[in-house]
C-alpha cells in the first residue's frame, strides 16, 4: 500500500503527562503501516527555513504536551499546509496558552491552523471508557463502526465551524462532542483526533485505523 507519500510524527514538550517517547514510535509504526514513509521529530523550531527532514513531509502528525512553539515557527507551518501539506494533531496538540480568560494571541495561527483549542476534560471524571460514534460520509470512516475504549475527555472551543465532524461522543448529560474532524486549510488538509491520552487508547484497532486513514487522507494519499 506504498503510497511515495512522506510523514514527520514530531514530539514537543515534557513526558510528566503524555508518554511522547512511546507515542513517537506507535505512530512512526502507524505511518508505516499506513503506506508513508515516515520519520520521528522533537521539537516545534522546525518549520522556518525547514531542513530537508521537514520540508520534504508530505503531512505532519503532531502529539504535543506543551513545549515552546513560537509564533513564527506556527505561522510557517500554517503557511505549508495553505500551500498543500497535510497536519494531524493527535490528544494534546490542541492545548494552547492562555491569556486571562482567552487564547493568548501568540498561539492565534495554531488555533486558526488546527481550528480548536482545548478547554477542559469536562464534568465529572477526567478519563472513563465511553463509546465512539462514527458520524458523516467521510473517506477516513468510509465502513467503520462504533466503538467503545477507555481515555481522557477532551472539550475544546472551535475556531470556526468549518469542519466536517468524523467522530463524537454523549457526555453523561446528554451533549454531544466531537472527537474528530477533518478540515481544510487553503490546499492544505487538517484532521484533529481528540483520542489519543496513551496505550489503552493506542492500541485500540479502531483508533489505529483512524489515525492510518488521517495520515493518508493528510497526505494526499486516500
């Protein structure tokens, strides 16, 4: 299923809360499988003047626990993925910094980019095992099913409502929340998954199929 596609899994920020180590090497292994030629990265200083490594990824997947990510390095990605690069943010990629009540304006181009930014877990527990509802008429859930797992609850605001939701869950209240959804960006092509926390979730066959179709629809490959 080789596809001469390239992806970069790039790490950022400390492992006290997400295992990056071994998220790098599930997810090189997920691109692999995927049909991606695919390398692990550290570090979000990557994206102005890129090194080949970089410059040369067709979609980059992001599994970030904080770590400095300028705003210059944000715009340049943003920029390549405007010009027809693909990005995958997995979990934590979406978890910007604040200012009081709001998103701190150096973390605006991320925002706009990924199109979300992380609020909470929620109400009541912070992680349990929940079930997965497959939504929209996509190719990355074209002939999947529901599917329960055990992670952490993500709630995050939206940056703009132009998203095509992939995947939800029902909070115990009864309101519904995306977990996944692709989106496009100039030529470029977004997915964030909220899944993701580690290997309970990981290693679910269903979660890995939906991060080797992201990576291939990102790619420009599916």
């Amino acid at each position: 299923m080789s596809s001469n596609k390239n992806a970069l899994v790039v790490v950022n920020g400390d492992d006290i809360h997400h295992d990056l180590l071994t998220a790098s090497l599930v997810y090189q292994q997920l691109g692999l499988e995927a049909g991606l030629v695919t390398r692990r990265a550290m570090g979000m200083n990557r994206f102005v003047d890129p090194r080949p490594e970089t410059a040369e990824a067709d979609t980059y997947l992001l599994y970030t626990s904080g770590g400095q990510f300028p705003t210059a390095q944000q715009e340049a990605l943003k920029a390549a993925v405007a010009g027809g690069k693909g990005l995958v943010g997995i979990h934590g990629a979406n978890i910007l910094g604040w200012q009081g009540d709001g998103l701190d304006p150096a973390d605006r181009p991320m925002f706009e980019l990924l199109g979300n930014r992380y609020l909470s877990h929620g109400p009541g527990h912070h992680e349990g095992r929940h079930t997965i509802e497959i939504v929209g008429d996509h190719p990355i859930t074209a002939g999947l099913e529901d599917f329960e797992l055990f992670d952490e609850y993500y709630e995050f605001e939206l940056a703009d409502d132009d998203i095509d939701v992939l995947a939800k869950r029902h909070r115990a209240d009864g309101l519904e929340i995306p977990v996944m959804y692709a989106r496009e960006v100039g030529a470029g092509r977004v997915v964030y998954l909220a899944l993701g926390h580690d290997l309970r979730s990981w290693g679910e066959p269903p979660v890995r199929e939906l991060v080797r179709r992201a990576l291939r629809w990102t790619a420009g490959a599916l």
